[in-house]
C-alpha cells in the first residue's frame, strides 16, 4: 500500500517519531512517502495517511490543523491514524489530551489515536517559548520511547495489511481493534 507519513515538529522530535512509523511500515512491505504537512497538496494518491503532530501550548502543530483543514474529506474516505506527542516528566504531563486532538481524529476518523513522550531541550528554545516551558515547569528532558512507536507502527502495520485482504505475517500477533478517538466535551 502507498501510505503518507505526515508530522508536524517544530524541534524536531515529533519528526522523528515519524520516520520511526515510516521505517516499520517500509519494513513491512508498504511504499512510504514522507513529507512536512505543509508540503501536502492532496491525500487521493495514497492508500492510507498516518498523521503526527507536536503539541505547542495545548494545541496541535497549526500546519497539520491546516492540513485537516484543506483535505479532511479525502483524509476520512481512507484509513488514518493520528498520534501526538509531548508528554514531559515522570509522571507524563499533560495527563488529559488536547481539545482539538479529538476534533482532528473525528473529521479524519482516525483508526486510532495515540499520544507519545516528547523531548524539551531548553536550549534549542526560543524566548517565548522558554518564558512559556518556565511558566509551567515544564521539565526537559527526552520522554520519548521510541521502541512504544515502533510497537505502534507494527500495528498500524498489520491492519493495513488485514484491511488490504492479507493476513498479518506468520508468527505476527493479530491485529488489535482499532481504538476509539477520545471524545472530550
């Protein structure tokens, strides 16, 4: 299946979360593209679109809300998944997800939603988003587990591959149900 990575990152972490999702699914078989959700004119060329963005101050990244924006009626005529990240510190904060990760996943009926660690390096920091992470005490550090996205991935793997009419890969666990997108009011 031709599969669309798309991930919004501002620092680059989220990004790379993203080419960890690409890896597994091209280890899986799949043709994957990746590219920035500003660099995405149209999803009808694709099979399916995982979509990724970082979190900025209790938002998803305004490029992949755009992206939404622009295609969300091809985006919800094929399989999609939705992750986010930028949970920081132990225990991970924020512990709710934000509002609008559950708009995005309903206009997009996303598969699955899922929400992944993310990294806070001070010193790649602009001003007012180091006067922002001090305002919360937000702790950096990298919260990312990368081995929990590739976990991820190899699902979003098998149920390509289940909804292609194949069967998962011999000795491949079977497909989980999709999640449900949380539904905040």
């Amino acid at each position: 299946m031709r599969v669309l990575v798309t991930t919004a990152s501002r620092h680059g972490a989220t990004r790379e979360i993203g080419d960890v999702v690409a890896d597994v699914l091209r280890e899986a078989g799949h043709d994957v593209v990746v590219l920035d959700p500003d660099d995405v004119e149209r999803v009808d060329g694709y099979d399916a679109v995982v979509l990724g963005s970082a979190v900025y101050v209790g938002r998803l990244a305004a490029a992949l809300r755009e992206l939404v924006d622009r295609q969300a009626e091809q985006l919800a005529a094929r399989p999609v998944w939705l992750f986010w990240s930028g949970r920081l510190g132990v225990p991970a904060m924020p512990v709710t997800e934000p509002d609008d990760v559950g708009v995005v996943a309903r206009r997009v009926r996303a598969r699955d939603v899922r929400a992944f660690g993310g990294r806070l390096q001070r010193e790649r920091l602009g001003l007012a988003e180091r006067a922002l992470a001090a305002m919360i005490d937000a702790e950096a550090g990298d919260f990312r587990d990368l081995d929990e996205v590739a976990r991820w991935a190899r699902g979003v793997a098998r149920e390509l591959e289940v909804s292609r009419g194949g069967r998962p890969a011999a000795g491949a666990p079977a497909a989980a149900p999709p999640a449900r997108p949380s539904d905040p009011r």
